[in-house]
C-alpha cells in the first residue's frame, strides 16, 4: 500500500479541505457505539460524483483501499469504521443531490448523502403525495445507505431494497456500472423496472463491497388517504404464542394496508418512555424484578406491546379495523385505534394535565404522536433515545448522535419465522443469554411479511467501562452461536460480525470470493465487508 503517492494525488484531486490525514481522519471518524476500534489511514470527502473514479483509479494505482461510506450513522453495526484497519474512508455524505423525481411514478433518483430529513422537505416543499421510507435509526441518516444494508422501516414499502429500481456504480477498475436497461438507452424504464432484462446483477451492491454506488433510484410509497395505528398490549405472557398466529392472519388477509406490525417486550417499552432505574440497579446488574414490576405498574406497561398500521382509503381502513379487532381482541388488551392527527390533539392536552400527571402520561401521549408521525413517514428522533437509556437523562435536546455522546450499542438483528414455537423458543433464548451476561433483554419483533419476523435487540452498556464492552461482546457472540444452533439467523451483521458470518467455507461464499476476485482483484473497495 502506497498511501504517502496516493494522498499527494487525491490531495492535487480534491484539495486540502477534502482530504483528511490518518490523525484528523481517526478524530473525526473513529468513534463507534460497538467500542470498536480501527486505525483509519485517511479520509477523503468528494463534492461532485464525476470526482469518484478518478479517485478509484488513483486507489487502484497505489493498492490504497477505499471504505465507502454514505452518512455514517449506521448506529450500533460500526457507525463509519472500515470492517479492517488501514482503509481509507470515502465520505459520499456532501454528493446530496436529488438528481430526478418522477411525479407521476412516484420514483426518486439520488446520492448517497440524501438523508431521510432532506427527502422529507423535498416532498413537502413540493407538495408531492409520497411518504419517505423512514427508520428509527433518525433524519441525519441516508436513504441509499439503508436501502443498501438492506434496511427495512413499517411504512408500507417496509422493505426499503424491494423498493430500488435501479443503481449506478463505480466499480474498482473506475468504470461505471449501469443496468443493461440504460446502456440501450432506456434509462426511465430502468428506474420502473426494478429487474431490467438479463442476468440480475444489481443486488451484488446490497451488504457487499463489489463497487461505490453514486446514484440510486427508489420507488416512494403514495400517501394514503387514511393512516391508522392500533395499539394493544398483552398481558398474559404465556399468550403470545397465540397472539403471534393472530398478527400472522391480519398481515395475511389485508396485504400493502397492514404495514410493519411491532411487539414489544416490556423492558423495550420501558426504554422508551420512562428514566432507567439507576438508583435502584447495581453497576454491573440488571434491574430487579420487583422494580421492574413497579415501573410497569406505575407506566402502565404490560409484558408485551403490540403497534401496528392501517393504509389505505378511508372505507379499506375502517373495513380492517373492523376485522383486526375482532381477530385480536381475545388476546389484545387496551386495543385501541388512532390516527396522526388525533395523536397530535393527544399530545398538546397532555400539556395541560397537572402536574403530577404531565411527566408520566404526558411523555406517553407525546411519544405515541411522535411514533405515529414515523409510521406516517415523517423521519424524527423517536427511536434515538433508547441508545441513550442507560446514561440518564444526558442526551442532548436537539440533535442526537450516539456515536459522538459516547452511548454503548450492538445490535443483535435475527430473523424469526412467525410461528408460535419458534418464537417462544427465541424469547427465551434471548432471555437466558442476556441473564447470563447481566444486560436488559430489550427485545422487539418487527413483521417483514405474514413469514418473518426481524428481531431488533439492542445490548446496551456503559461504553466508558472495557469490562462492561468486553460482556456485551461476549453476550452478542453468545447470541450469534446459540443462534445459530436455533435456527435464528441474521438478516444484517456490524464490522464485528463480518468474520463470524463468513468463517465457513460453503458455497454461497466461495461464489462470493470469486466474483469479488474478478471484479476487485486488488481488493480496493471495503475489504472485508461481507466477503470472505
């Protein structure tokens, strides 16, 4: 590696004020809410795409490794550490264009640096009738780069990968990739033909390192006529076999109007709504059944929590709902249906309760008006403050950034089949290891179809102790292994997991390595990642 000649060109390229030394490059990209740590060579920060394959061709002339990265707020899987040291990261987060938007179609062509935020003002600006595809992960985040991991939300495209109809690339030699759709000329019909004609090579570029993905085009949900959520909580645990069955048959019957369902476990509801109990938790513990009983009994929280999405028209709606009541309600407690703006009428009273009331159930009614303007594609911060739950109340009031504000975060994301014994199987797996290695099991199971459940599991810790990130290492490796044993594996793994993921040599991954060698023989783009 020759990164002294690579940095003088990349330098006489872009400029001193786009180019950042390994010192500067390690402050400003090296922290990691995983307590990963990797030594970073460099950073470069391009402002125009034409300027990426000249920087790939002076990569591949001085064998410098390139590690792409959109935003860099993938929060709890490496943030924007390289999965190896000694990288160069490419930050795409100032190529922020909103290149094309097809009105009628619905469909939107962008960079990598386009955030959630700035889709969102886009659409609103233009009083455009689409929903952006929204996470939890926050507005700072970048469209490309989840629908590239594969990332999912519960708006109805809950599959954010489903919804990309096309992709550009720059590819490790510095040519440019493009579908065989556009190469003769069809480049309109290649953003509404997600598959184009010939082999399907555009699903290489999701969770893989085969080239740097400078354009995207993404077909947006329609706004619906209505949205409306249904809330329901469980109070019998030993139930939720059961519920599960029901939650299948809803997803089931109503198809693109039911979107994602959520079921949370009462630690995760928790996370969310109330102070964690620190005074009452010895470092190192968990907290106490006695005063997690207490929090749920004062909260209002019961074992599991049940969120859900209506959309459609406003007769489809009304005709689920219906329907979704009857199906759950011998299961359901406290089932009830709202919509955004009702939600945002709930909000502004609870400012008017007194005040022994406004702190409990206000935080409660603002909450749920906050959830319900992501679900209606409206990106916020509603999910951010679980990263910081075991800190207290030390997040900062406006913008949030968990990686920066020292917050300790693995995420742990399985798939689960939607079938009772298999999910009684996964939640007491869950519950044992994380007993085990003393860390809050704060678990969620979010549908991906009337098939699936992705399971998102935080493990949180205190990232200023190396004993407390050693155990959640410790705890997530667990998680992987038993696992695997039980039949739950992950949809997505961070930089850590990348080793673990492709440790034995079958096919799938041999096939892999050999593209990977004629496409990137030099090994230029993201090594490491999602390749053996």
């Amino acid at each position: 590696m020759e990164i002294s000649n690579a940095l003088r060109a990349w330098l006489d390229l872009l400029g001193t004020s786009q180019v950042l030394a390994s010192e500067a490059a390690q402050r400003y990209y090296g922290q990691c809410t995983t307590g990963a740590t990797r030594k970073i060579a460099a950073a470069l920060r391009p402002c125009r795409k034409d300027e990426i394959v000249e920087i790939v061709k002076i990569a591949q002339a001085h064998k410098t490794p390139l590690y792409p990265i959109s935003t860099g707020h993938n929060w709890g899987y490496g943030t924007a550490l390289p999965a190896i040291d000694n990288c160069v990261i490419l930050d795409l987060s100032a190529l922020n264009q909103i290149i094309d938007f097809d009105v009628e179609a619905g469909i939107v062509t962008l960079e990598p640096g386009v955030t959630q935020e700035q889709l969102a003002k886009f659409l609103d600006q233009g009083n455009h009738p689409y929903m952006v595809p929204v996470t939890g992960a926050g507005p700072t985040c970048s469209i490309l780069g989840n629908a590239l991991e594969r990332g999912y939300g519960i708006t109805p495209i809950a599959d954010h990968f489903a919804a990309v109809m096309a992709i550009q690339a720059v590819l490790a030699d510095g040519s440019l990739y493009q579908s065989a759709l556009t190469g003769l000329g069809g480049e309109h019909l290649d953003r509404a033909f997600k598959w184009g004609i010939g082999p399907y090579i555009d699903g290489i570029f999701s969770q893989g390192s085969f080239g740097i993905v400078t354009q995207m085009s993404i077909a947006l949900a329609r706004r619906p006529a209505a949205i409306q959520s249904f809330l329901f909580g469980l109070q019998q645990p030993a139930q939720l076999g059961e519920l599960v069955v029901r939650i299948r048959e809803v997803i089931a019957r109503y198809p693109g109007v039911v979107g994602g369902v959520n079921l949370m476990n009462a630690h995760r509801v928790l996370a969310m709504t109330t102070p964690y109990p620190r005074d009452h938790v010895p470092i190192g513990e968990t907290i106490p059944p006695q005063i997690l009983a207490e929090l749920c009994r004062d909260n209002q929280v019961m074992p599991w929590t049940g969120f859900g999405t209506l959309y459609g028209s406003k007769g489809v709606v009304k005709a689920a709902r219906r329907e979704i009541r009857a199906l759950l309600s011998p299961f359901a407690s406290r089932l009830i249906f709202i919509s955004p703006a009702q939600a945002r009428v709930g909000a502004r009273l609870g400012k008017w309760l007194p005040e022994r009331f406004r702190f409990k159930l206000g935080q409660k009614l603002i909450t749920i008006e906050r959830s319900l303007q992501l679900v209606a594609g409206y990106p916020n911060q509603t999910a951010l403050p679980l990263c910081y739950w075991l800190k207290g109340n030390t997040r900062p009031a406006d913008s949030m950034d968990p990686a920066r504000d020292g917050c300790g975060l693995i995420w742990y994301a399985p798939l689960v089949p939607m079938r009772a014994e298999s999910v009684a199987r996964y939640t007491q797996m869950v519950t044992n290891i994380m007993q085990q290695y003393r860390l809050e099991p704060l678990m969620t199971l979010t549908s991906l179809s009337d098939r699936c459940f992705d399971s998102t599991l935080p493990l949180l810790f205190d990232r200023s102790s190396v004993s407390a990130q050693r155990n959640a290492e410790a705890c997530h490796q667990a998680l992987f292994d038993e696992g695997k044993k039980e039949g739950f594996l992950p949809y997505r793994v961070g930089i850590e997991g990348m080793t673990w993921l492709t440790k034995e040599n079958f096919s799938y991954w041999q096939v892999i390595s050999s593209l990977k060698k004629a496409l990137d023989p030099e090994t230029i783009i993201a090594p490491g990642r999602y390749i053996k």
